[in-house]
C-alpha cells in the first residue's frame, strides 16, 4: 500500500512557475552594441626578459571562449597589443574577471606564477608585477 501513495516530491512546486504561466511575454528589446576595453600591463616582467608580450598575446587569441567555443572570436573579441600592453576589447558579454583567470593560466604554463600575480590597477586594467618580497637584512639587523 505504501507504493501507491503519491510521493511528497511531486507535490512541492516552487511558487514562481504557476506565476510565469500567466506572465506576457517578454518584449524583445534591442541593445546598442557596448565595446567592453580591458587592458592588461605586462611592461614589468617584459622589460626583465622573463616574458614575450606577444606570445601572451597569441595565447588569448588561442584560449578566449566565444558562446562556449575556443577559436570562435569571429568580429566579437579582438586582442592587440601596443609594446608590453595586451588590449582585449570585446563587443559581447565579456568578464575582467575571465581575462584573470586566462592571464593566471599563462603565467602557470609558462612557470611564471610564483614570481608574478595579477593586480587590477584600474577598473578596466589589470597589470603584471613581482610579488614583494622582503629582503632578510631587516631581520639581522635586530640582532
């Protein structure tokens, strides 16, 4: 007899989906296109020699995602670059945040990270820089 009682599950329905029945449809409104401009400076780790601004350049034309698809930048994203500064800008959802995560990625594949990290410095910029690092000499000195 316990197997013909409906289960509880079945019955607990979310409030909103009975609402969205009724709702109208939603207009279809036409969005002027943004040009998103992210900057990421690379001059520090580039003036040393430990790094190519163009090789970091080809890799985000290589890794950036399009609608889920690598290789899919089409007219949406474009990457340049000017001297040590890699410039995305993008006429699509585009996060800062991603170009983080990408920039990060390189730094790993290139053995990079433990010496560099990725800093927003503006809004719409990120910059490259050495970690600080405190010299021991501060410490020999309380001695």
């Amino acid at each position: 007899a316990a197997s013909m009682m409906p289960s509880s599950r079945g019955c607990a329905r979310p409030l909103l989906s009975s609402f969205a029945h009724n709702m109208a449809p939603a207009k279809k409104i036409q969005k002027k296109k943004v040009v998103k401009k992210f900057a990421i400076d690379c001059s520090q780790p580039v003036d040393d020699g430990i790094m190519d601004a163009a090789s970091f350049e080809k890799f985000l034309l290589d890794k950036i995602k399009v609608n889920g698809k690598v290789g899919n930048l089409a007219d949406l994203v474009t990457v340049s670059r000017e001297k040590a500064k890699v410039i995305v800008s993008a006429e699509t959802d585009f996060s800062k945040r991603y170009l983080k995560y990408l920039s990060k990625k390189y730094l790993k594949k290139q053995q990079l990270r433990d010496w560099l990290h990725v800093i927003a410095n503006k809004k719409d910029s990120y910059e490259l820089r050495y970690y600080n690092i405190h010299d021991n000499e501060a410490d020999e000195d309380e001695d």
